[in-house]
C-alpha cells in the first residue's frame, strides 16, 4: 500500500522531531575543539539545567539513555556494593537490574505487578531494615515506559529521609524529562538520568545526567572500573566548554533549539499539555470499554498511555493493522506486556490534532481488528480537548 502524508509516530519515543529543530541539525560539521564549539558546549549546558529543574551540573554523553545509566552506577559504586531496585516494569530490568548485574553490583529486585510505581512506604521498609546502612543506592524508574505508570519521586525520597538511610537515590526519567514535572534538586535526588529523544524532541544519540554533590562526592571513592563515561574527566573537559572525546555536535544543535523550544513554551505549560493530552486519552479508552493498563489514578503517566487488549485480541495484530492501514506507529507490548498491551505515545512535539488523529486511528484500527469496544472513544477525547482548561502560564 503506498502512503501518503505524514507517518504517525506515535510510539513512546523516540518521538517526533519538530521542523525547527531538524533545520537547526541541517548545518554543516565545526571543529569541536574550536571557539564556536565551545560556545555551543556552555550554551546548552546551562539551558539544560531547569529541564531537570537544578542548578548543578549536567552532563550529556554521546550515548543513548543506557551510556547514562551505566555511568550513574559506574560513577557512584563500588563491586559487589547492594542497591535496591524496583521492579515497575521492562526498563526497571533492562536499564536498571540487567546493567547493574553486569557490573558485579549486588541487585536486589523489587518485585511489583508492573501495573503500579515504586511504594514509598515499601522503600521506608527495606531501608529501614538496613540499620547497617549496606545498601548504597536505590534506583527506581520515574515514568515506567513499558506500562505507562509513573513512580512518585518526592514522596520516595521523603520517605528515605524519614528513616535517615543514606543511601543514593538514582532515578530514570528517559520518558518523562521535559514532559512530565520533574525536580532533580527539590527531591534532593543524587543522578537523574534522561536522552534526547523523547520529551526533548531530538532524535536518538544523546545520553544526559544530573548529578548532585553527594553523588559527586561518591565518584571521588567509588571503585567501579569506568573510561568512557567517568564523570570527573568530562566535567573537566566541559569547564572550558569541550568533550573528552568527539561531541554529537549537531544533535547539541539541536538541542539547542529544543530547548529555546521549551522555554519559548515555559516548562509549566509543556507539563499541562502532555497532561491534558494523557487525560484525552485516557477519556478516549473508558469510551471504548478498554482497560487503561495502570491502575493507579495518582500515578498515570503523561507521557503515554498502555492500553489492555480483551483476552484473546493481539495487541501487535492491532498495531501490525493501525501501521498497514494508517501508517502509525504505535509502542508494542515488552516483555510479558507482549500482545498484551499497545502504547499510545502522547509526548513530545504533539498538540490537539495530533491527538485527535492517533486516537481515530487507534478506533478505526479496533474496529477493522475486530476487537470488542464501544464506539466514541474519539469523541470523548474531543469534548475532553474543548472543555478541559487551556489556560497558559506566564513564562
Ligand atoms: C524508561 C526507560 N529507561 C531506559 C530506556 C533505554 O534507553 P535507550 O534506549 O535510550 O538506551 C528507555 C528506552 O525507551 C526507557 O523508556
């Protein structure tokens, strides 16, 4: 079938890159050992900041989002050191457990139902238990981009300061940073990790890291073998605006551009958008009769919504179906989410009619796919759209 028009991107990430952004990537290679390029390198690092909402340093790898959660615990830990992981989903294994294990780190996992975040009180508990304090980081997933649940970050942390345990706390906001409010310093978190292409609208290739003054006080002992992506010498390099090794310069146009983008919107603006976009959403599934995959209302995701398919209807015959007939991509199950569940990625560069045509085409695709649902899920998304506040904040 020949397409015409626009491919529907809605997986969640990478995302859709705005046109001003792709020209802004559209120039030609400069020397990144030279004085423009050090312009940039200072530029975007200090814009970068209040996306994590913090005001000490960021680094940004040329590496996708797993280079930076390596580095978080390469940089912060010792062989065999115990961290507390919990199990919210297929990212909590793959890029928390699984590279933790690799790096001869002591993994104790969680485990959860995949179908709601991290318990503040059950982190109280394990750390509690530690009363030797041998448990030295505790890493959880923010936006669980496998489920569409996200983990309440400040209340976790309030809840290891209740039981004074030091541990680190390390946190994965790959899907949620610049969609979904996120404050590196006020929950006093130690390394937050993100990537360039979902809320920060680039494509792939950028592996980002805050890292708090514990954390870097950490790297000064920690005895993890690391080369690559050791801290202490890109922080060095990044003081006179260079990299220890060849840049992503034009991904760093890029993000340059994204994040005058962010701004030009204000960050409390873009967190009410994708907001107002995930409760479209999500009216659009009650319509249809389907099951929103999380079951916990304080912790639906903005930035994607996993939708049940009834038992018995493959989620990846739908998807396989939306592609063949609409030419749009949707996030397919993973892990044991397979066939299970679709994701419709609502984050990013998106606004209103984006939504409206992702969401006819996931009820134009149930219908041809045969799965039982009520009509008027779109609808309900509209009226959702045209009655919901559209009030904006002054930047
Ligand atoms: C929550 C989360 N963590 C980790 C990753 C892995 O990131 P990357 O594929 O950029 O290495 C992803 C990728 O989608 C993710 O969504």
């Amino acid at each position: 079938m020949v397409h015409t028009g626009r491919h529907f991107l809605q997986i969640p990430g990478p995302t859709n890159v705005p046109d001003r952004v792709l020209r802004a990537m559209a120039q030609p290679v400069i020397d990144h050992r030279g004085p423009e390029f050090a312009h940039l390198t200072a530029e975007v690092l200090d814009k970068i900041r209040p996306v994590f909402q913090t005001s000490g340093p960021v680094i940004i790898y040329p590496s996708s989002g797993t280079g930076a959660c390596e580095a978080a615990f390469v940089n912060t830990l010792s062989p065999g050191d115990r961290v507390l992981i919990f199990e919210t989903g297929w990212f909590s294994h793959i890029a928390w457990r699984r590279v933790a294990e690799k790096l001869g780190l002591a993994v104790e996992y969680v485990p959860g139902t995949w179908r709601r975040g991290v318990s503040p009180a059950e982190v109280e508990a394990r750390l509690e238990e530690d009363a030797e304090h041998t448990i030295k980081a505790v890493a959880v997933v923010h936006n669980e981009t496998s489920t569409g649940v996200t983990s309440r970050v400040g209340e976790i942390r309030r809840a290891m300061n209740r039981v004074r345990h030091p541990a680190l706390l390390i946190v994965d906001t790959i899907s949620s940073l610049g969609s979904i409010d996120y404050r590196h310093d006020e929950w006093e978190v130690d390394v937050t990790v993100g990537c360039s292409q979902k809320g920060l609208m680039l494509p792939p290739g950028l592996g980002l890291t805050a890292i708090s003054d514990k954390a870097l006080a950490a790297s000064r002992t920690a005895k993890l073998p690391r080369s690559y992506f050791d801290w202490q010498e890109m922080l060095k390099a990044n003081q006179s605006g260079f990299f220890p090794y060849t840049p992503a310069t034009n991904l760093l146009y890029g993000l340059r551009e994204a994040l005058q983008m962010l701004h030009e919107e204000g960050l409390t603006n873009v967190f009410r958008r994708h907001s107002r976009h995930a409760e479209a959403t999500r009216a659009a599934v009650r319509a249809w009769g389907l099951e929103i995959f999380c079951e916990e209302p304080l912790e639906y995701s903005s930035s994607l919504t996993a939708v049940r398919t009834p038992d018995g209807h493959d989620a990846d015959r739908v998807r396989q179906i939306i592609l063949d007939t609409f030419d749009m991509s949707l996030g397919t199950g993973l892990g044991k989410l397979a066939g299970k569940v679709f994701r419709i990625g609502h984050l990013g560069a998106f606004n209103d009619l984006m939504l409206a045509g992702t969401l006819s085409g996931v009820e134009m695709g149930l219908r041809l796919a045969g799965v039982p649902h009520r009509e008027g899920g779109v609808m309900a998304a509209l009226n959702h759209l045209a009655l919901a506040d559209r009030s904006v904040a002054a930047n």
